[in-house]
C-alpha cells in the first residue's frame, strides 16, 4: 500500500485510541496519538508548578521534545506513557491545549511523527492538523457510553475512579475543546461520521479498514 493518512477526530472517550491502534496494527500503519503530545506537556508544566492559564510562563516548551512511539509517549527520552493518563492531567489538559504557543509547539511534534502510512487522532487532525487527509472520520458515542468505556479502562489500569465524576469531567472537556477559539473540536465537512454508542471495537476498526480499501484501490 502506497502513502495513505487518515485523520480520527472526536471527544473524549470516543475510542479513537483504542480503535486507531487496532487499525494500524491490522494495517501496518503508524498511529500518532496526539492527544498523548497535550498530556505530556500538561505534565511538564504541573511539574514545573507554572500558572496554566498563562501563555508567558510556557519558555520550558523551547526545552522540551515529545515523542509518541509504538503507543509510548517520552518527554526528553523518558518514558511518561502512564503519568499522562492520570484523572489530574485529564482534568487539567484543556487549559494548556487552548494556547496557541502550545499547540503551535505540538503541531511541531506531530509533523515530525507524519510520515508514509500514518493514522492520527485527536481534535483538529481532519480540520487543521492534516487537511488533506485520505480518510477522515469522526467519531462519536453518547456521554453515558464514553463515561463507561473510560470507567473501565481505568479499572483495568488499576485506577480508581467514580463512574458520575468521569461523566461530569468529560463532558466539561468537550464543552471547553468545542468552544476554544483555536483549533477547536469540529467534524471536518469531509470527515465521514460514526456513532459508536451501540458498536463493539471490533466493528469500528473493521468499518475503518473497509474505508480505507476502498479509497486505496
Ligand atoms: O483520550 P481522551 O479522548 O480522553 O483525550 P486525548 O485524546 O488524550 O486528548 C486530551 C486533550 O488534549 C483533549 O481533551 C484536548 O484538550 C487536547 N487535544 C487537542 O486539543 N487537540 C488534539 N488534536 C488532541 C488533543
């Protein structure tokens, strides 16, 4: 298969993750998860005790370099894959991800990660990030469903969590994604929508993968 980039947006706990491993797995793609690039410099700056709100205080971003591979994240070559999935970074990564020097400074991370048969998710993938994408989907489910499938994935990584709180996060989440001024969380007009409410994972990646043919013929 020659080059071929498909765009995965949609909001939080959609499966985009998930689903764009299975796919690139299946398909010999390389999955760029970019939400894992907002996570990790929403880590730096916690560490780093700065005021989130404030653009000025992101300098450290000049010294930083994140990298996503084979489903890692690393900051400066240490491995942060589990410290960025923390209900802390999740409740936090709006603020930094609404900045136009950090996700200038992503969009630098995700070009350098882009390259031959690629399947990238996130937010703005299909509107901003990767305009001429081969595929573009959006995916989305219902609040109750995106709250249980993350309900479940922190169980299984042995993160406690409560079920209402998750529920009241995410869709807090998708209002500040959906309404920030750059960037924001939109279906691409091109984009090709898929509600997962009553899908298993399998039948998402495998609508995915028949897209792909298709438009690979
Ligand atoms: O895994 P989940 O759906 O919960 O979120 P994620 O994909 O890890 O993204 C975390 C956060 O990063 C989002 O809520 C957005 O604030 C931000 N993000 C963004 O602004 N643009 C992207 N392309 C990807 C993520």
């Amino acid at each position: 298969m020659k080059d071929f980039i498909v765009a995965i947006d949609g909001p939080a706990g959609s499966g985009k993750s998930s689903i764009s491993d299975i796919v690139a797995n299946k398909l010999g793609f390389t999955h760029v998860d970019t939400g894992a690039f907002f996570r990790a410099v929403t880590l730096e700056a916690l560490n780093r005790g700065i005021n989130l709100e404030n653009e000025d205080e992101y300098s450290f971003l000049d010294d930083i370099n994140v990298i996503y591979k084979d489903g890692k994240t690393y900051v400066n070559g240490k491995d942060v894959s589990s410290l960025i999935r923390t209900g802390e970074i999740s409740r936090n990564v709006s603020t930094p991800a609404k900045l136009k020097r950090v996700r200038e400074k992503v969009i630098e991370f995700e070009r350098m990660s882009s390259h031959g048969k690629i399947i990238m998710d996130g937010r703005d993938i299909g509107t901003v990030v990767l305009p001429n994408a081969d595929l573009k989907i959006f995916l989305t489910a219902s609040n109750e469903e995106r709250a249980r499938r993350r309900f479940e994935q922190n169980k299984l990584m042995g993160i406690e969590s409560d079920y209402n709180t998750i529920l009241k996060e995410i869709i807090e989440r998708d209002k500040k994604d959906s309404e920030r001024a750059i960037a924001p969380l939109k279906q691409a007009i091109d984009a090709i929508a898929i509600d997962t409410t009553k899908m298993s994972i399998d039948e998402v990646s495998n609508t995915i993968i028949k897209l792909i043919n298709e438009r690979n013929d």
